[in-house]
C-alpha cells in the first residue's frame, strides 16, 4: 500500500468516525432531552462527553493526519489547490464553532445534569442549553458538509 492510500484511508476513516459521531449524538441526545426523564437525560449527557472524546476526537486527529499527510504525498504544497483550502476553511470554522460554543454548552450542561440526575424534575435552565446546543450542532454542521462536497467534488477554479 502506499502512503497516499495510507493517509487517505486515514482521512476517510476520521470522517466517518467524525461525522457519523456528530450526527448520532445529536440524535440520540434529542431523544433522551425530549423524554424530560432526570436519570436518562443525564445518562445522555454524560455520553455526549465520552463519545466526543472516544469518537469526535480521534475522528478530527485521523481526518487531519490523513488529511495533509494524503496531501503531502500528492504533491500540493500547503495550503493546496482552492478547493482544499475552502474544505480546510470550512473545517476550521465547524471546529471553532464546536470548541467555542457547544463544547462550553456541554460541559455546563454536563455539571447540571450531575446535580437533576436523581431529581424529579430537569431544571429549566439545561432545556435552554439543550436548545442552543441542538441550534448551534445544526449550524456547525454545515462547514462540515459544505467541507465534504469540497473534498469530494474538487471543483475546479474555486
């Protein structure tokens, strides 16, 4: 096998594990909001934050190690041809909009749950946060789609 295949293995690999993590969360997150059950929305939370660091996490490192390594071996210096640095701007800001807003959501969100987990009652503050995290997932997910056409589609002169 070589490198290119390698790394692009890699960088297909990472996205799926990425994106697929991101898109299951989300659904399975909503579902346990929406039974307004203390014990299971906590349990929800709690696995929001263990699968962005089992899943989401590897899922970026690979994306990127894949990523520039496939570009290194084609050729392209950095950053590359137009449609890899609209794919790379597009990733940044779905990561900036994760690390900057929805991860601070999750962690309050993952401290309030700690406190409702055996209540009967979920505070109406973690619905709010709830709201904005599903508003602001549905925003980042966009650059990671437009990221994916990018990558994809190539186009030319872009």
């Amino acid at each position: 096998m070589t490198g290119y295949y390698l790394f692009k293995f890699l960088h297909i690999a990472g996205v799926i594990l990425l994106v697929g993590n991101i898109t299951v969360t989300a659904v399975w997150k909503v579902f346990a909001d929406r039974t307004r059950d203390p014990s299971i929305v906590a349990f929800g939370q709690r696995m929001v934050t263990g699968t962005d660091i089992g899943l989401t996490l590897p899922g970026i490192a690979l994306t990127m190690i894949g990523g520039y390594g496939a570009m290194l071996e084609t050729g392209y210096g950095f950053p590359g041809p137009g449609w890899l640095v609209w794919g790379q701007v597009c990733f940044v800001v779905a990561g900036l909009i994760w690390l900057g807003i929805l991860v601070p959501i999750q962690f309050r969100q993952a401290k309030m749950a700690d406190t409702f987990k055996d209540l009967a009652a979920i505070p109406e503050a973690y619905r709010r946060l709830a709201r904005d995290w599903l508003i602001w997932g549905l925003i980042a997910t966009v650059p990671m789609v437009a990221a994916l056409y990018f990558m994809i589609a190539k186009p030319i002169g872009v």
